[in-house]
C-alpha cells in the first residue's frame, strides 16, 4: 500500500510535508540525545534498555495516540512560545529519566496533556521512540532494505507495526491533518 492510500494525502508533495510535519511533531520533546547505555552508541534514543525491551500492544498505542491527540493542537497553537524554550543543558545526564525530569520543568503542559491522556510520561517518550524505530523498520524490510548496521530494532514491534500498519498510518495521517489545522 503506497503511504498516501487511505489517508487523503494525494499528491508527493504532500507526502513530504506530511513526513516531515511528523517528524516535527515528535522532535520538540527530544532536544538531546541519551547517553551510552552499556554498549549503546551516546547519540541513539532507540539503543535504551526501556525503549528496546518494551513491546507495543495496541492498548499503549491507543494511549499514546489519545496523548498525540492533545498535544499535536498544542503545539500548533503555541509554536511560538515553545519554540523560545531552551534546550536541555550540555551537562545534562543523557538518560531517559533526566529527559523526563527536563521536559516536566521546561514543558509543563505538554507533560499535563500527555499524562491527562492518560499516559505516564516517560512511557510516551518510550512509546514514540520504540514506535518509531518499528515502523521505519518494518517500512525498509517492505522495500527490501536492511536496517543500518548498529540500529536497534525490536522484532516483536517490527511485526506489531507489520501487522498493524493501516492503523499506525491512519493515526500518523490524523496527527498531520491535527498540525495543519483540520479535524
């Protein structure tokens, strides 16, 4: 199924600024990368043990989509304002937990409409990147390619995104037209 199939997205054009609205979208809360987690290279969120184990069911995605749902519009709205935020400290610890802690001082309602979606906070952040990593994942194996060497990858959630691809690709169309404004 081409990307845009189902998803109102007709032409290139809009294909691009839907993938790159996207990744727009879930780039504001990560402003610096984890640090190594055993041998995990420093620059790489998806090389965490809570990003790596964590198997997505499509209960936590409901959840993480309810959230996406909330925060997508707020972000919109508010561009400006986050925008002027500062980014995390260069001596910052490069944890998961310290992401966490960062964002809930820096990005108050962001957390708030997160976690009143009903979704822990750091689950989320641990939703969006095992989600991302699976689905670009999956995504290349459809075309025959191989992840890059050194790309952490859970094959459970390779399969989940496989198995669950015309839903993953509706909430992704959902959360672009919720960027640009359209319900």
């Amino acid at each position: 199924m081409h990307l845009a199939e189902g998803t109102g997205i007709a032409t290139l054009e809009e294909q691009m600024r839907f993938l790159v609205s996207l990744c727009l979208t879930a780039s504001w809360i990560v402003a610096q990368p984890p640090a190594p987690q055993g041998n995990a290279p420093q620059d790489d969120p998806l090389a965490l043990p809570e990003v790596r184990n964590y198997r997505l069911t499509m209960a936590k995605l409901e959840k993480w989509a309810a959230a996406n749902r909330a925060v997508v519009p707020y972000q919109r709205d508010n561009i400006e304002k986050i925008k002027n935020k500062p980014d995390p400290p260069p001596g910052q610890a490069h944890t998961l937990d310290a992401m966490v802690q960062w964002t809930r001082k820096t990005y108050p309602e962001h957390v708030r409409l997160v976690e009143r979606a009903g979704i822990p906070f750091k689950e989320y952040l641990i939703v969006d990147f095992a989600l991302k990593a699976a689905s670009g994942a999956a995504f290349m194996a459809e075309r025959g390619q191989q992840p890059p060497p050194g790309m952490f990858i859970n094959k459970a959630n390779v399969e989940f995104c496989k198995a669950n691809k015309e839903k993953i690709t509706a909430m992704y169309a959902e959360f672009q037209q919720l960027l640009v404004g359209h319900k």
